[in-house]
C-alpha cells in the first residue's frame, strides 16, 4: 500500500489531512510542490484523473492574481504553464492512496479511502 500527500506545507487543510493520517497511524510520502518540486510530468499525471477545472483552486490568492487575459484563455495546455508557475492554484491536498485519488480533504471521504 502506498500513499502519497500532495500539497503545500503551510497550507491548513494540508496540515488537517496530515494530522488525521499521523493519528490513524497511516504512513504515507508527503510531496510538497515548492520543496519538492513540480513539472509538467506530475501535472499530466492529475490531469490523467482530474479535469484541469477540478485542479484549479479558484478561491486561492494566486488565481485572484491572474491577468483577466490569463483567466479568459485557460485550458488544459495554459494551465500547466499555470501551475508550474503558481503550484497555490492547484487544489490541496491531493491524496493518491492504492491508485484512488482525492482532492481535498474531508474525513468521511478519508475514511472510506482507507475503509475505516
């Protein structure tokens, strides 16, 4: 079984999926973009399982900060320019667990990743 966190360190609701593996005694990787790195790989890898609409974090402060241009032409080919550049615009944490994958974090959704 492997399990893999991806996310932002200093993200709150990446820290409340953490806390919640670390207290049912799950291990799991925790691959944080900025220290760990982000390319157009991993991208296209979510983007394999998510539409690159779900990915986008639209409630971050970095998509506030796009130009209008840079919102008006998203796609799935512009916004993996987009989240190398600014990795706060993909929605966190992502959790790979036995190849299911998640976006966000919800305990009840949590529980039944792990059939607990």
């Amino acid at each position: 079984m492997t399990t893999t966190l991806y996310g932002i360190s200093n993200c709150d609701t990446v820290k409340k999926a953490q806390k919640w593996l670390q207290q049912n005694n799950l291990p799991y990787t925790f691959h944080d973009y900025r220290k760990d790195g982000l390319d157009r790989n991993l991208i296209e890898h979510f983007l394999a399982h998510f539409a690159w609409s779900e990915l986008l974090n639209k409630r971050s402060t970095s998509f506030r900060q796009l130009s209008t241009q840079q919102k008006e032409n998203l796609s799935a080919e512009t916004v993996i320019e987009l989240f190398i550049a600014y990795p706060t615009l993909i929605k966190r944490p992502l959790l790979i667990h036995n190849n299911q994958y998640q976006l966000g974090f919800k305990i009840d959704t949590y529980n039944t990743v792990f059939s607990l």
